[in-house]
C-alpha cells in the first residue's frame, strides 16, 4: 500500500488529525525557517538538496541530505525522514523515518516531531496509538508548529487521545491563530460558540501568556 493511500483512510476515520506530510506542504513552508538556524555551509547544501526535491529529484535531494543527516544536522535529518516516510528516492522505510524523524524531534525540530506524532496516530512503524500522538504533537506546539497546535486543539476539544478540555482546545486554536494559521481561526470560532464567557476569556488569557513566553524565548 502506497503512504498517501494510508493517508487518505486515516483522515476519513480521525479527521481531527492532519497527517499532510507530503512534498506540497513541505515545499511551501519549510526551507525558510530550516535556513534560518544552519550555518551557511549546511544551508547552502540542504537549500540544494531541497531545489532538487521541489522538482521531484529525490535521488540528487538524497544525496545532499543524507551526509547532513549523518553529521547530526537536524533539517538533514528531517529531509531524510521525509523520503523514508513517503518512499521518494527510496524505498518506503517506517523504521528509517521514525529514526531520522527522532534525531531531529530530539534536537528540537518542530515538523519532525508533528510527524512523528502523525505516525503514532496512523501505526506506521509503531503501534496505533494516540496518546504517542498526543505527547509528540505537544512537542511540537510548544515548539511553535503552528499545524501541531491545531491538532492538538482538536485532540483537547473531543477528548481523543486527551483530556476532554476546551479551555486548552481554545488556547492552542488561539496560539497558532495568533501565528497566522488561518484553519485554527476557524476552529477557534466554531469552539467559542460552545462555551461559556469565563471559559473563553480564562483560554484568551493562557494563550496571550504562553505566545508572550515564546516570543521572549526567541529573543533570547
């Protein structure tokens, strides 16, 4: 079975979870960031191996990626993950991606920690389980991955794989809003209706805590 087909089956049983990562999404959002914290050498060779992938040339992304990788670079490590994960330029591998995956989440990567909480969620490589979900998703929010804390917000706003709590449903949603993700506006929107004033202004006030944390942390 083909990872997109996995992909399609899992988003119609859980469609809470939004395990998109394939090379369109990766393509429009992640070079940039990644650049921001490698050394001009590292970014030189992974901004090729990414050219290469955009054009579908996951032999020549391959190749530039997996020496970073090895070297203990963690955007190495995640493009790794990512040709693992989907079978491009070789052969579909859950044990390689979860093993790249991990170096990087380990180092702070925030996307391979989201896909490795995607994996859990799915059972690919490791058993089914959305408690495994939820603890990498979480790492992932409180990394700033804006896709990570929506998820998040819907886990705690249905009680799956979480606490039944919209309080924290409605903080995540209103994080990762307030960092421009437009599908957590929504969300947020369609959660507020649901509750109550106190509610609301108690989940306002967390999210403006934890966003003035964060940007705090990163001036640091």
């Amino acid at each position: 079975m083909q990872k997109s087909e996995k992909i399609d089956a899992r988003a119609v049983k859980h469609s809470l979870l939004k395990p998109d990562f394939m090379r369109h999404y990766r393509r429009k959002f992640f070079l940039p960031i990644l650049l921001l914290i490698a050394s001009n050498g590292i970014a030189a060779d992974y901004e090729k191996g990414f050219n290469a992938y955009s054009e579908g040339d996951y032999a020549t992304a391959l190749a530039e990626w997996r020496p970073l990788a090895e070297q203990g670079d963690a955007n190495g490590q995640f493009g790794l993950g990512l040709l693992y994960a989907n079978g491009w330029g070789v052969d579909l591998n859950d044990d390689e991606a979860l093993k790249w995956y991990g170096f990087a989440a380990n180092q702070g990567h925030g996307e391979a920690a989201y896909n490795l909480g995607v994996m859990n969620a799915n059972g690919w490589g490791v058993p089914q389980s959305d408690e495994g979900a939820f603890k990498w998703y979480s790492i992932a929010a409180e990394g700033g991955f804006t896709t990570a804390q929506t998820s998040l917000g819907k886990m705690y706003a249905i009680g799956f794989g979480a606490p039944l709590d919209t309080v924290q449903a409605h903080m995540w949603y209103n994080v990762a809003a307030m960092l421009d993700d437009y599908n957590a506006v929504y969300e947020r929107d369609e959660l507020q209706r649901m509750m109550s004033a106190e509610d609301i202004a108690k989940a306002v006030d967390l999210a403006k805590a934890w966003i003035a944390n964060f940007k705090s942390a990163q001036e640091q």
